[in-house]
C-alpha cells in the first residue's frame, strides 16, 4: 500500500474511501482558494520541467534536500496516483456528478484548451466542489469548447476514459490539498508536467498504482504494439523469444499496455504480491 493508503485510507486504497471525496473537507477556505485558483488557472507555473532539469547539476546533498522538499509539499497540497481503468470504475462508483474540465498542464506546455481533465463529487447534487468550480472566470478558455463545463454522465464520462487507454493515456487521480480528492486525469509524458517531473526528472509527482503488470508468454506473439502506448519505458523486447518482457520496476501499474494486446496476453497483481516492486512508489 502507498503512503497515502496508510495516512487516508486505514491500510486500504485511499482513494476508494468516500470521506475523501466529501464536502465537509470544503469547509476548509484554504483549499476552496486553491481549487478556485487551480482550475481559473491563475497560477500557471511555465518552465517546471525546465526549473526542475537544473537538479541535475546541483550537488548530491542539495539535490536531495530541493527534492525531498517539492515532493513533501506536493503530497500535502496537489498529488496524484496512477490508476488502471477497474479502479476508474470503481471510483465513479463511489462519487455522483462528473464534470470534463480544461487540462492544467496542456494549457500551460501547449498554450491550448485541452479537455482531459474531470472534476469528480460525491455530493448528491453537484455539491461544493462544483459551486467553487463554476464561480470561476470562464474569460481563460480558448479553445473550441468555451460554452462553459461539460457535465457528464458516468457512464459517459467512462467511455471516454476507454477510448483515451486506446490512444495510450495513462489515468491518475488527484488530491486539492489532501486528502480530499476532486479529480482524475489523463496524461502522457509528453504534455503532463507531473508525469514529466516524476519520469522524466526523477522527481515524482504522483505515486505508482497499487498494482504491477505481467505478460503471459505463451499468448505473446511479439506485435510490440504495447511498447508503443507505454509512457513509463518499462516495455521492452525480446529478440531472442520474439516476445515482449515487462520490467517491474519501471512499471506503474496503470494497464494501458493491456487495451492495445490482441491476444490478452498482459495482466495486472497487486503491487504487494510482486516482491522486486511491493515497496515502490
């Protein structure tokens, strides 16, 4: 289990607990003012990829204090962990208003109106969570669906999320001061500036899922489609056996290796039941 399932969750998945998604952590103004300044955009951070690419030539001992000081402020403020489509599910089981909203980050590394984001409530209207959303200044939206928020079934909100695993988008949800959790995106190293930090920098912006993925040679006919949707490097091949092999320490668990396999050869453990990553976040 992640951190977060021992602090907010009891020892389960954190993010499957209703309490963490409830409007009476909204009574807090200090996250109402973050979530009202996250999703107006007002706090655009330019260039975090490339103020955090100067860690590399910091020395050892300054480079471990600048890290472990961003990642302690992130998980009390905006964190995030991967999520593989059965717990999408299961999350939108819990919660009752889905509503799609503009990207963060593709706003921030494209300059566009990128709508991969959705914001989630448990509130059996639309609850606090959304009333804060739509006071928001509309002005920032630029890109063709400027006609205010999109609010979804879940079921239409689902289908969407299947078809981004088709195009290779990894699922992750997130916390507006933590623990409560308000939404859930879909992201891929080339635009998503948290995945970018954690992957690409070493300086992890979300945790891994709770699981590990796991190939089945024997229904492996070496296609490497997989290698080409996974964000995470973990994929490799074979020459040798012509087949695919996954290595579990690069793996984040999020299965969307899975939705490009014709021949159902990719599965998904718990992280705990595969000793090399039981212990890695």
């Amino acid at each position: 289990m992640c951190e977060f399932c021992h602090k907010h969750g009891e020892g389960q998945k954190w993010y499957l607990r209703a309490e963490n998604y409830s409007d009476d952590l909204l009574s807090d103004l200090k996250r109402r003012k973050f979530i009202a300044d996250f999703f107006s955009l007002t706090e655009t951070s330019p260039g975090l990829v490339e103020r955090l690419g100067k860690l590399r030539v910091m020395p050892r001992f300054v480079k471990s204090a600048s890290v472990a000081h961003k990642v302690g402020r992130w998980k009390k403020m905006h964190y995030g962990q991967v999520l593989p489509i059965e717990d999408v599910e299961r999350v939108f089981g819990l919660v009752s208003n889905v509503v799609r909203l503009p990207c963060y980050c593709r706003h921030v590394n494209l300059g566009t109106e990128q709508r991969f984001c959705y914001g989630i409530s448990l509130a059996p209207q639309e609850g606090e969570m959304f009333k804060i959303i739509k006071e928001i200044d509309m002005d920032y939206l630029t890109g063709p669906d400027t006609a205010g928020l999109e609010e979804l079934t879940k079921e239409e909100a689902l289908e969407n999320f299947r078809q981004y695993e088709k195009e290779g988008l990894c699922h992750t949800v997130w916390t507006f001061v933590t623990p409560f959790i308000g939404g859930i995106c879909n992201c891929d190293r080339s635009d998503c500036g948290a995945m970018q930090a954690t992957v690409t920098e070493g300086v992890p912006h979300m945790f891994r899922a709770e699981y590990v993925a796991e190939v089945n040679l024997e229904l492996c006919n070496g296609c490497r489609q997989c290698m080409r949707v996974c964000q995470f490097g973990a994929i490799g091949y074979s020459a040798a056996n012509k087949k695919i092999f996954i290595d579990p320490l690069r793996c984040y668990g999020c299965g969307i290796c899975r939705a490009s396999c014709t021949k159902d050869a990719i599965q998904l453990h718990d992280r705990a039941s595969v000793p090399v990553a039981a212990n890695l976040w």
